[in-house]
C-alpha cells in the first residue's frame, strides 16, 4: 500500500451553508484513503499585527501553525471575493508565514480550488492564491485546474452532489492530487534522517 499522507484543508468561506466547505467535504469523501483530510478553522485568527508576535502570540496562531505545520499538503477551496480571495485567507496566510524563516507552508504540495456562484470559476482568486504560495516554494497541483462554477447549483438541500459529472470530477482530482503528493512530501524516514 502507498503511503499515507495528511493533508490541512482551509476553506474560504465562513458561512454556515458555504458551498466551498461542501466541495472541500465532498474531494475529501471522494479521495484515495492514502489522503486523510484535517479541516483547520481560520476565521478566529487575529489580523496579523508583528507587534503581537512575542514569546506568548495569540493562542488561535499557535494552534493555526501547529494544524498546518503537522500536515503533509494543504488543500485550499476558496470563494473569490471581489477578483481575489477573502480577506481573512490572506490574513491566514500572512499568520503562517511568519516568524520570519519558520513559515509553516514551506515546500508541502498543494491544491488550489476556486469556487464562484456564478460562471467564472473563481479564476482571479485561485491564481492570487497560486502567486502567494509560489513565495513559500509550495508546489501546486497544475493539472486538472479546478474552478467550480456555478457552486450553489451543485448540492441538494441534504448537502449531497447532485451533478454525475461533478462527482467524477472531483474523484479525479483527489486521485491526481495523492499522485502528486506522494511525489512531492518526502518519505517520512527520509524526513527523520534530515
Ligand atoms: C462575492 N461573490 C463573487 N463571485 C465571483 O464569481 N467573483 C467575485 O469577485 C465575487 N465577489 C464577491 C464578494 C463578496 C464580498 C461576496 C460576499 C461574494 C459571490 C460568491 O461567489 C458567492 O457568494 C459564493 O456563494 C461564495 O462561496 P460560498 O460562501 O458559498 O463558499
């Protein structure tokens, strides 16, 4: 059997009915088992201020870090909020990026998808993502691209998929997401010797 890999998922979306959580939920259902899946809140994250960045930072920080930094890969499912993402993802990012040199996003591979209620796709929010994390050296999954659109049309009133064709899709892509994270997280002795 392949190795095991765990993966962060952050959400983009705080809101109770948010489609983006569905599809997170749903590429974590439909994923290989070599992929388990650890939602990791970030809506009670301060705004990231380097005053507060002391010997004793905010409690939601250190457990933000901790979350991620424990995981093998980070898949991120984000609305686009006004051609980018929103802004709490931002301060997400900024929160994990620092103390300078210890950001916990480096080289671990990820999966970038976008979502929209409308027709786009999210495509403005899902390649300012992909700009922040090329500056952590993260890896991100080129292919398949994955902008949902149309994301409040895809689920019945139980929270389940309605589209055959989204559902394959989504299988899809959490198997060429465990191909490339297998690829791209060392081994785990290989990690121990470093
Ligand atoms: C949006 N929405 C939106 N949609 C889009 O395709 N491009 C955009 O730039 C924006 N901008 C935007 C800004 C703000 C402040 C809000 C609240 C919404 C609509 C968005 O796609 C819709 O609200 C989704 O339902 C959000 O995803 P969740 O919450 O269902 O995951």
């Amino acid at each position: 059997m392949s190795q095991s890999h765990t993966v962060a998922v952050l959400v983009g979306s705080l809101r109770k009915d948010s489609a983006s959580r569905k599809i997170a939920q749903a590429i974590a259902d439909l994923a290989p088992a070599q992929l388990a899946f650890r939602f990791v809140e970030i809506g009670d994250l301060p705004h990231y201020d380097p005053d507060l960045e002391t010997d004793a930072p905010p409690e939601a920080w250190t457990r933000f870090r901790g979350e991620v930094a424990g995981a093998d890969a980070v898949l991120f499912v984000t609305p686009e909020y006004n051609r980018s993402v929103p802004g709490f993802l931002k301060n997400a990012v900024d929160v994990g990026s620092r103390p300078w040199g210890k950001a916990v996003w480096t080289d671990k591979p990820a999966l970038i998808v976008s979502t929209s209620a409308g027709g786009l796709g999210g495509f403005g929010a899902n390649h300012h993502l992909r700009q922040m994390l090329s500056f952590f050296n993260m890896p991100v999954l080129g292919q398949p691209e994955v902008y949902i659109a149309n994301s409040l049309s895809l689920f019945d009133e139980s929270g389940a998929l309605v589209s055959e064709a989204t559902t394959d899709f989504l299988r899809t892509v959490g198997e060429s997401f465990a191909g490339f994270v297998a690829r791209n997280v060392p081994a785990k002795a290989d990690r121990q010797a470093a």
